[in-house]
C-alpha cells in the first residue's frame, strides 16, 4: 500500500500481484485499514 492523491484527496493504492493472492488476503487488510483509520478518528 502506498499513498496517493486523486483528484485533491488524499488516498491509499493497493497493489496486488502475487498470483496466490485471495479474497481473505484483501478482506483482512481492508479490517486493518478500517481499523486504523477509526483509531486516526478517536
């Protein structure tokens, strides 16, 4: 994951690659970003 701007608002691009790559692989990192970003809030 890497930052990024679109359209002037800041945002995050992921890059997924790997062949072995799986659904529970993008569903786990979309809990943690959802995660932090409620930690960024409190």
């Amino acid at each position: 994951m890497t930052p990024t701007v679109l359209h002037g608002t800041h945002a995050l691009r992921a890059a997924f690659s790997n062949w072995r790559t799986e659904e529970a692989d993008v569903e786990r990192v979309v809990e943690a970003v959802l995660a932090g970003a409620a930690r960024a809030d409190a």
